[in-house]
C-alpha cells in the first residue's frame, strides 16, 4: 500500500484527504477510493480534471507514494477572450496604443 493526498479546493475552502491505495492505482481510482466526490457535491465525478504536483495527468496515470492528486475545476471565463476584452477596455481608457495596442507615446514633454 501506499500512501497519496487528494485535494480540492474552492475559492472560500479547501478539502485534503490522505487515502491509502495499492500499488498501480491510477489517480482517478485514487480520487474515487477517497470518497472525496461524496463529501463535495461540486465535483463532476464524469468529467474530472486531475493533476499531480501542479501538472496536469491523465485519469490513468499511476500514482506514487506521497502524490498529492488534485482535482481541479473548469474555468469558468476563456482565458484568451479574457485578456482580449482587458486590452480593449485598455485602448479604450487611453492606457493602451489603439493602433500598437502598447503603452501610448506622450509627443513633446518628458514622462
């Protein structure tokens, strides 16, 4: 046996179990096996996201001793279309170049 974390965190709360599994127990089997899906309702037990140590793995990655396995949640904003309406509202504002989308350039004084 062998011992792994399973955490999951919202923005106000964060749940860690500490579970022990077999040998060769992927990182979903891990998750299920915590029984961390029954005690957070906010976790889509179909269409889990997990991650080992900051780094995303497949549900079939086999876990080792001392993994922490975190589930993580969908985002809830594209982060692409996210930053695209900042650099509007930027030009917009005067803080960014309409034309470069930079820093706008002063003409005559000293910044």
């Amino acid at each position: 046996m062998i011992k792994v974390e399973v955490v999951f965190a919202l923005p106000d709360s964060a749940m860690s179990l500490s579970v022990d599994v077999p040998e060769g127990t992927s990182a979903e089997q891990a998750v299920l096996q915590s029984g961390i899906i029954e005690k957070c309702p906010e976790i889509d037990a179909n269409d889990l996201t997990l991650g080992i140590w900051n780094r995303t793995v497949k549900l079939q990655q086999v876990v080792s001793d001392g993994d922490r396995i975190e589930i993580y949640r969908p985002l809830i904003a594209d982060p692409k279309e996210a930053r695209r309406r900042r650099a509007e509202k930027a030009k917009e504002e005067g803080r960014a170049s309409k034309v470069t989308g930079g820093r706008p350039v002063s003409l005559g004084g000293k910044e």
